[in-house]
C-alpha cells in the first residue's frame, strides 16, 4: 500500500547520486587497467549470482525455481532496466553510451535489490542478499572510475522513465514474486551483457590513454 | 496510457490459514480476454490439481477445492496458479498455512565484564510453525521505566539478542521474548535479574605450556587474566581442563583459585597433553555470587620429557638398536652445539617430538 510508495520513491531519491568523487585510480592505474578490473568484476558477480539466485527462488518455492519458468512479463516489470538490445544498435554504441547504460542500469538494479533485502525472510537470504549488494556497489563505483578516467561525465537525474511516485510496485504476492524472478534474470542478463560491453572497450581503449582524456578536454 | 488489465483474478489473494483448514478458491477471467472456463487449469506449487476439484462457477470463472491444507511448503507462501490451456500464467496467489507461534522458551542472558547484554531463548515445542515467525526481545527496569525494545539480533545464534549499552547495574530487569506471525502473537514467561548477577568474561589469554625442567610427569601452565578484570571489582577463579592427545576424555583442575599458573602432575611421560583455561569472575562488587563461567581458552599443546632410562620401555618398536642410536644422537647434537652455529634448535627434544609424531602418524595408518 502507501509504504510501498514511499519505498519507490525513497529508492529513486537515493539513487540519483548526482556526484560519485571521480576515482583517482586514473592516476596509478590507467583506464585500460580500470577496465579490465570492471570486467572481471562483472564475471564474479555472474557467478555470484547464480548462488544467489539459487537460493532465493528456492525461497520462492515451485514454479519459480523451476529450469523452463518463463512466465510473462507484466507491463510493471518494465520498471526494471532490459538488458536485451538490438544488434546492430549494441555495435554501434559510443564507449560513453555503452558505459552510461551500464552505469544507469546498475544504479537502478541496486536500488531495487536493497529493497529486496529489506523485506526478505529467511537470514540466510538476508545476508547472501546483502553481501551481493555491496559487491554490485563495487561494480557502480568501478564503472564509475572508468567514466571519471576516460573523461566522460557520470549519467546524472533518474536512470529510465520515472516510476510515478505512489504507484504500488506489486499489489499483491504472487505478482511480487514475479517481479522478484525478473529482477534476477534481468540482472543475469545484465552481467551477460556487460563482460561483452566491457570486452569491446578493452580492445578499443589504448594503453596510452593519457591522449584521450587531453582530447576531451580539448572540448 | 492506462496499464494493461491482468488477464485474471484469484480470490481469495494471499490468505493466511491455519493447518488442516480447507479453501475454495476462484479464478476470474477479465472481459479482455477470450478465455472460458473450460480453458482453464489450476497448480499449486507447480503440481497440476486433479480436475475432479475443480467447478466452473460461471463461464469464465474457475473454483477449485483444497482440503486439509498441509503447512506451506516454504515460507513465502504457496503459490496457487490459474492457468490457461497452453500452460500460461493468468493469475496466482500466495497461500500462507500454518500455526499461531508458541511461547518462546529458555530465555538465558549473560553480561561480557558488566559492559552488555546478550540473551538467547528457544522457539516453542513445536518450532516449525511453517511461517515467518518474527522474535522481539524487550526488556524493563522493574517498578519504573518503560518497555525497552533490543534491536541486534542473531549475535550468538538465530535466537539471540544482545544490549549494548545503557544498562544499569543493582537494579532488576524484567525480560521477555514476543513472537508474532501472521496468525498471532505469543509471549513468553518474564524473566528477572540483575546484571551483577549474569557476569562472565572473556577466556584468559596467553596460555602457555611448558615443561618443568626434566621431570617427565609434570607441566606448567601459564596464563594472563582477562584484560577487563583491572577494571572492575571483581575477583577470578580459573579452572584448568587437560587431555591426552588421543583421549577425549578431560581431566579438570577445579581448584587453582586465582593464581595465574599451575603445575600439572601425575602425567605420562613423553605423551602430547591438550590444555585449556577457563575464568570465573566472582566476588563482583563483594557479592558472594560467583558470576558464568567463560568459554575454554583455545587449546595449547605440550609434551611431557621422556626419559631413556625408563626400563622394559614403552616404545613398541623399541629394542637395543634404538636407545643405542638415540644415545649416539645425544651425543652428536652436543657436539652440534659446541662446534657450529645457528643449530640452536637442534636437540634431542626435537627427536623425541619427532618420535611422538612417528607413532601418531603410524598409528593413523595403520587405522585405515
């Protein structure tokens, strides 16, 4: 009920950190290095996932936690950030899009699973949930340090078309089990993407990125 | 643009039942969608129900029948799912069954150096209630004061609390456990104490054991008391526990007082001995309550001396070859000692280390 609408918009209050400090990594490490950090950052928690996943579907209980559960997506699921993309227009991203649609949709995935993890049972799901939330912090403020390092601007204002404030999110259980099962496939789908994302920047940023940031600000 | 309308409506949406209880639930199809009655299906928890329970109400409203419900399978509720023909989900609800929670149990505190306090209870008889139970411990100055609510929980177990500050000591506290699920609320029996009273400590540190000289039968252990004890005024007692290495049976010392050594006797010689030390603050403010003892020190290994006079020897393997070549090692590592430099640890201990590792090993196996 209305709680559940304060809780959206808390969430879309917190999230809009304005200004992460730009990481001074770019200093010792390099934007290459910062990448290939971000990139093996995405793989653990991929595996992380599956854990996680795991154990909270089986808390769900049967069908969730069946392998072939595809049930429809409801137009409300559409608040969480989709992963899937066309093509051609994946390809075409520039590094600073691809980064932003990163960062955009983790900020806003993060949001949704630390109100997850305020409402869970079991302790053993609290604490796998929280200890994967601080983990994909890691990976917004990794993502974050690449920006900063490649001189792009972090994405600023609400990531995605804004939930009206006072909508319910689920107005009832079973609807938000759903809406719990696509959060995590969409996360999956997400780190899935992301390692390819961050495989492409690795081969297009140079060693030498002292240049490129000497261009942007060139600007 | 108005948000689509579900397909379909189940009612009643996530009920709440006792065991035992029976259900008739109905799943209505929404005029958008072209789907009748016999189009329809139902699952709970995945398994398709027999058909024989189901009664079309109306040409797009499906009832099925549940009886004697079991408690749910997990704690989120089980899920109960209209479906259409092609296996599609149209509408599910969530089915909370179980038991009303049944008074807590055994409520234990005990204060680490009079500084907190952490209790723990059990959950009722029954324990598994099949729902979320949520556990709330709350505590009270006796005669005065208000109802305190503890807010970290799971500190030493699932079913624990513990209070860290704003205490007050000499005086009562009222403590009890509510527990509260979707079906009620239970509350367990008041217990009362007084902080002075539940007082125990951190293990003594810097546990040392060492031998006495040559004596083959004898030990010397040596500890630190806890760092808290400067602080109060309390007294400590310790009591010291120690075992043969293959033996689990444990040998305690009860009255070491509040020395901070002992001396073993009456041992085996050359047999790897396992010690512990514990601590009793009592005497707390010249009360002559003792407090909770606390937990044993992490345990300190030693061995006792073997001498090679021993007659008939003990060494299964043993024989004429073996005291000759171990006299003749002596003998080496003296001159080892005299003649070269940084051998220090090099001695005729450290052989008979070895040699009590060598019968240990051997001895695991020949287990196997």
């Amino acid at each position: 009920g209305d709680s559940w609408g304060i809780f959206t918009f808390l969430c879309a209050a917190l999230c809009n950190l304005p200004a992460l400090p730009a990481l001074n990594c770019s200093e010792e490490l390099g934007a290459g290095q910062s990448i290939q950090q971000t990139y093996d950052l995405t793989r653990y928690l991929e595996h992380q996932l599956r854990t996680l996943a795991g154990t909270y579907l089986n808390y769900l209980g049967p069908p969730f936690n069946e392998p072939d559960f595809n049930p429809p997506r409801l137009a409300r699921a559409e608040r969480v950030p989709s992963a899937t993309v066309d093509l051609d227009l994946w390809r075409g991203l520039t590094d600073n899009a691809r980064l932003a649609a990163n960062y955009r949709a983790y900020s806003r995935l993060l949001c949704y699973l630390r109100v997850l993890d305020g409402q869970v049972g079991t302790a053993e799901l609290r604490h796998r949930l929280g200890h994967f939330c601080a983990s994909l912090q890691g990976l917004v403020l990794s993502i974050g340090g690449v920006m900063s390092s490649l001189g792009y601007p972090l994405p600023t204002g609400p990531a995605g078309p804004p939930t009206p404030p006072g909508a319910p999110a689920a107005p009832n259980d079973f609807l938000k089990k759903m809406d719990d099962f696509w959060l995590l496939k969409e996360l999956q789908t997400w780190l899935w993407r992301s390692a390819k994302d961050f495989n492409r920047l690795k081969k297009k940023v140079p060693p030498a990125v002292v240049t490129l940031r000497l261009e942007a600000r060139g600007f | 643009v108005s948000p689509a309308a579900d397909p379909a409506v189940i009612s009643p949406q996530d009920p709440t039942l006792l065991i035992g209880s029976s259900l008739v639930a109905t799943c209505t199809v929404s005029p958008d969608f072209p789907l009748k009655a016999e189009d329809l299906y139902w699952t709970l928890n995945g398994r398709r129900l027999p058909a024989a329970s189901y009664a079309a109400l109306g040409p797009s409203t499906l009832s099925v029948a549940l009886a004697r419900l079991n408690g749910s399978r997990q704690q989120s509720g089980d899920n109960l799912v209209c479906h259409s023909r092609d296996g599609g989900i149209l509408a599910g609800s969530c089915l909370y069954v179980g038991l009303p929670p049944e008074k807590p149990v055994n409520i234990t505190c005990w204060s680490k150096n009079m500084k907190d306090l952490t209790c723990k209870w059990a959950p009722g008889t029954e324990g598994e209630t099949f729902l979320h139970t949520n556990y709330t411990l709350k505590y009270k100055r006796r005669w005065y004061g208000q109802d305190n609510t503890c807010q970290e929980y799971h500190t030493a177990g699932t079913y624990s609390c513990h209070i860290p500050k704003d205490l007050a000591l000499f005086t009562p506290y009222e403590i009890w456990v509510e527990a509260s699920n979707r079906l009620g609320v239970a509350v367990s029996d008041v217990v009362m104490l007084d902080i002075l009273d539940v007082v125990t400590t951190d293990p003594p540190s810097d546990v040392h054991v060492s031998r006495v000289g040559d004596l083959e039968d004898q030990l010397s252990v040596r500890w630190s008391s806890p760092p808290a004890l400067k602080d109060f005024l309390f007294q400590a007692k310790y009591q010291i526990q120690y075992r043969v290495e293959d033996s689990s049976e444990w040998k305690v010392v009860d009255d070491v007082g509040n020395q901070t050594s002992c001396r073993l006797a009456g041992l085996r010689p050359g047999t790897v001995y396992f010690v512990q030390v514990r601590c009793n603050p009592f005497s707390i403010y010249g009360s002559k309550k003792a407090g909770i003892w606390s937990d044993w020190s992490n345990p300190t290994a030693a061995s006792t001396p073997r001498s090679e006079r021993v007659a008939g020897g003990c060494d299964p393997k043993g024989g004429e070859q073996n005291t000759t070549l171990r006299r003749e090692l002596k003998q080496f590592f003296g001159w080892v000692k005299k003649h070269a430099y940084g051998c220090s640890n090099l001695g005729i201990k450290l052989y008979d280390q070895w040699r009590v590792w060598l019968q240990k090993s051997h001895k695991a196996r020949n287990q196997v």
